[in-house]
C-alpha cells in the first residue's frame, strides 16, 4: 500500500472507509465519510508526510439509483512529493450537504460554487454559496443530474424587479428586490453609505478587453479596486453533459470548441486520458508527432496571448508581429489536417496523419528564424516605459498563495514555483529530449509575460530536439478492439468495413473504473476526469480548466489596483472564456 494511503488510514480509523491503490494508472483514492472530510482535508494539507498543498479540482457525480445519490470528489495535488490523491464522499439525496473546505483551500471557493450550480450539493461554511455559471434566478434544477435533459427546459430568465422599458427611470427605485437575490447594485437610497464612498462599476460583457464574454463587477474606492466580482456563464458549451450521450471517439471535436486558441493541445488533453482509462500504449514515433505539435501549439497560443496582451495595453506592432508568425503555423496545421482553429487532430492511440517531409522542412525553417522574432518583441517591450507601468509590480501573487488558490502553468510559474506536468509527470517525449522550466521570481505580470516568451524559445527547443530524434514507425496504436482500422482499408475490405461501422456506431467499451489526467496546455492544467460504467460512454466526465481555476483568484489580484490594471490582469491569465464556461 502506498505510504499516503496508509497514514490516512491509520490516522482516521473510523473515517476512511476504503483506500485504493491503481498501479495501472497510478491513481490514489481514499472514499471517507461525508462528515469527516474538513478534518480529513486539514490533515492532508498541513501534515509534512502529505502535504497536499495545491487543490486541483473538487466535482461530482451522480448515482440516482443509489441511496447515497451523490459522491463529491475532490482531487489534490503535493507539490513537495509529486503525487495525487483523489479523495471522495458520498451524500443522501435528500440532504445533499457537506461541509467546505474553502478554510483551508482558497481556491475551493470557485470550484465549490461550480459542483452547487450544476449539481446542488450544499457546502456548509462556504462564504459566497450562490450559481456560478447559470443565471442566479434559474429554477429549473442542476444541469448536470442525471435526471436533467442534456436539451435543456427552454427556461428564460426573469428580471422582474427591473422597470419595464416604459416605466419612467424612477420606477426603479420603486421597485423591491427580493431578499434571497443576489443583486450586484449599489444601494438606491439617499442615506446609503456606500453611495458616497464607494461606486459599484460594470466591466463587460462589452469592454473590448473582455471579449464580450465575461462581466466583472468592480467595488470601487475612487480608483482603486476594493473588490472584484466575476460573472461567468456568457459563453457555455455544455461538453460534460453532453459527453455522457457520446462515445468517446465522438466526444474529441468538442474538445477543440473549449479552448479554441489552442485546440491541439486540448485534443491531446483528452486523448491522454481516454487512453489511460483504456491502457492503450502509443507508438514511438506517434509520441514523438504529438510532442512536436503540441509545442508548436504552445508556440501558436503563446504568440496569440503576446499579441492582444500587448494591443489591449497599447502597443499595435507587437501584434501585427506575433500574428505574422503565427499565421505560418496556422499554414503548416492546415496542410497538416485540413483546418487552422478547430483541428480535431489527435486520435485515440496516435495522429490522424503523419508529418510529411514538406511540413518538416517548413518546420525546420521557421525554427531557423523564430530567435531573431522573439528578439523583435524583446526590443518593442523590454524597456518599453509604457509596457513597464502597466506591467511591473501589477497582480502580484505569492507562490503560497498561488498554490493555495490552484494555479497553474506560466500563472504560477511567474511567482515562483517550478510546476509542470511534462517534468513532474512526463509523457509523450518530454523526457526525451532537454529543456529547462522558467520560472519567476516576483510573481507580477511582467514575470509572467516573460515566462511566456522564455517558454517560447524552449517549445522552440524540444521541436527541433524532437524533429532531429524522430522514429521511424506507426502513428497510432495497433488495437482492433479501440482502434478503427486504416480507411485505405476500410474502401477494399469487408472485415475492416464491418470493423470500421462497429467502431463508430457502438464504440468501444473501457472497464469500470475512474482516473484522472493532466496535461501541460500553454494555459495550465488541463485535466479530464473520466468515470467509466463499462458503457460505450462516459458516465461522467469532468473538465478541470485553468482559465476556470483562474478566474477565481481574480478578486484576490485585483484589490488596490486601479480599474485600467483590470485589463492587464484578465489578459495575465491567458483566458478563453469558452473552457472557463464549458
């Protein structure tokens, strides 16, 4: 038994109900009653033995045939020892109530809300318990119970203590809120003290620099920022319910619509863990393709997020140029899958197509000049006063304090910490080539700016490390019973024909089971949690997106800032709203 495992047992007796140890997989688990699972959190967090110290996700599932109906599931990570620990509660349906854990993890403030929204588990203690994603007057239940149809109700919200558009303006003060709405106005009488001192300013969904999809509600002292407010839920997908109606071949173009700037890597994300769920090995040279992609990838989005950072502070040419380079990237996708934004190329055990000797030589020259690019931009911004300002000593985040809210990738790199999937957990052909991780050192917004150009020259590394080692062989898996068969043969064959319906009209069917996967997206962490019936399809599917566990640090960065830093620091997380919303 893993040693973890073994303290928490021996620790909590009456509390843990059964440990699992998946060697297959690699995965922890420990299943604990529902009462005990603030002081069982408490001791993971603070005992030197564990020290689970970063919170990856908290989500749910639904069993509605059980009397326990619902299982909370939370998953933790220990940065000081590099392992994972997936911890899980089971509650009565009619008393769907647990207790937070946002004392001790700042970060489950967000993903608490999430599991209340979509699911209604209560969390006692929580500070701000309300929907997160849906609107707050929504009444027709939990999108993602098992009992709610994946269409939807046609629900349409209300707002009736509005004024109608032909009541005059002072209807409005007329008008009385109900007490259990959660409204985000300023108070409307005379007497009210916030009125004179502080100001209650809407930021979007129509400012330009929040891309018309996201509403952050600023508490204003003059200014400076005494509180900010992000209002989800402007732009859903709705991938986790829907997932459950799709095989899992069919779930994979969804994947490219979450995170629609850099969809390469989130197919990858997701085949990763379909294939650690199945135990699929992936053949050398097809490891190596996806490396080479994924890092061009990284590039792509990296060179995206430089680009409208700097236009939404002020500085054009930076962006004519990044988007010059970009542009031919989007070239060598196209001739490598026949489309630019949403690819929808990774395959479950390899790659859709291999790498011609065409896209490797454009590769190869591109990589050839790419330097001197990165330098281009270093000249337009390092010095650049402007830049500087709007910059330096803007979001400052502590390492402790970034792990303790969940954060990820070049977030939490910038203030300090050396987390990164393709070092701590490698795969693919990471551990295969050499690259270093940059890491910050003030955890402002100008660290993270430069993480992100220094992560572009080490992409640039491992491509061309990866381009001069690449294998001959395969580039997908040889396994009938997952894999389609070739369509060259699937023309002229009947075994493959029949072959190739039986895929892709039944699917495949991976054993019961759960597991969890990470993948380094030029974002963060991008997990997939995926629970297996032993049906064709996901009984749950969970998406853990860093622009998500972002967003609920928001509030904490922004304080004391003034309202033009709110730009900068939106543009500091590399957000796109479509994987912060799903």
């Amino acid at each position: 038994m893993h040693l973890v495992l073994e303290t928490v047992q021996r620790q909590f007796p009456e509390t843990v109900l059964a440990v699992a140890e998946d060697q297959a997989r690699g995965d922890l688990s420990v299943q604990i009653l529902a009462k005990g699972i603030r002081e069982v959190a408490r001791f993971l967090h603070d005992d030197p033995r564990t020290a689970f110290d970063h919170i990856t996700d908290i989500c749910s599932a639904d069993y509605p045939d059980d009397l326990e109906r619902f299982e909370v599931i939370y998953h933790f990570l220990s940065l000081p020892h590099g392992h994972r620990i997936r911890v899980k509660a089971r509650i009565m349906e009619d008393d769907p109530v647990i207790d937070s854990v946002t004392s001790i993890w700042k970060g489950a403030d967000f993903l608490e809300r999430e599991v209340y929204d979509l699911m209604g588990i209560q969390f006692e203690g929580h500070p701000d318990l309300r929907r997160i994603f849906m609107p707050e007057d929504y009444d027709e239940g939990y999108p993602l119970r098992k009992d709610f149809p994946a269409e939807g109700k046609g629900w349409r919200s209300q707002f009736d203590f509005f004024p109608k558009y032909d009541e005059p303006i002072d209807a409005w003060s007329e008008k009385e809120v109900p007490q259990d709405q959660h409204v985000f106005m300023a108070g409307d009488t005379p007497e009210s003290k916030k009125r004179t001192t502080e100001m209650l300013l809407n930021m979007g969904p129509q400012h330009p620099s929040t891309h018309g999809v996201l509403r952050v509600v600023l508490e204003l002292d003059g200014e400076r920022v005494s509180k900010a407010m992000p209002d989800l839920g402007y732009l859903h997908r709705g991938v986790e319910k829907l997932a459950e109606g799709l095989t899992y071949m069919q779930v994979l173009p969804h994947t490219d619509r979450l995170d629609y700037v850099c969809a390469m890597t989130n197919n990858y994300a997701y085949v990763r863990a379909v294939e650690k769920l199945v135990g699929v090995t992936v053949p050398e040279r097809a490891e190596y393709v996806r490396t080479i992609v994924a890092e061009v990838q990284r590039i792509v989005g990296h060179l995206f997020w430089l680009g409208t950072q700097a236009l939404d502070i002020g500085a054009m040419t930076v962006f004519f140029w990044t988007f010059r380079e970009r542009e031919v990237l989007l070239d060598l996708f196209e001739k490598l899958c026949g489309a630019r934004l949403t690819l929808n190329y990774y395959r479950i055990g390899g790659v859709d197509a291999d790498l011609t000797p065409e896209i490797i030589e454009s590769l190869k020259t591109f990589l050839d000049t790419f330097p001197e690019h990165i330098q281009e931009y270093d000249v337009l911004l390092q010095k650049n006063r402007i830049w500087l300002a709007r910059t330096k000593d803007v979001a400052v985040i502590s390492g402790e304090d970034a792990i303790n809210f969940g954060l990820t990738g070049p977030t939490l790199r910038g203030s300090g910490v050396a987390y990164d999937i393709r070092k701590l957990e490698p795969y693919g052909a990471y551990d295969k080539v050499e690259w270093e991780v940059p890491v910050g050192k003030n955890g402002d917004t100008y660290d993270r700016y430069w993480i992100r150009v220094e992560e572009m020259r080490q992409s640039a590394r491992i491509v061309q490390q990866c381009l001069e080692q690449l294998p001959e062989g395969p580039i997908v898996a040889d396994d009938p019973k997952i894999i389609p068969p070739q369509k060259t043969n699937v023309m002229r064959d009947m075994e493959s024909l029949i072959h190739h319906f039986i895929i892709f009209t039944h699917g495949f069917k991976p054993p019961k089971g759960e597991t969890y996967c990470a993948t380094e997206v030029p974002k963060g962490e991008l997990g997939f949690f995926l629970i297996s019936d032993g049906g064709p399809r996901p009984y749950r599917m969970k998406i853990r997106s860093p622009s998500f566990v972002h967003m609920g640090a928001f509030d904490y960065m922004a304080r004391g800032y003034l309202i033009s830093d709110i730009v900068t620091i939106f543009g500091t997380y590399d957000i796109v709203m479509g994987e912060c919303d799903r």
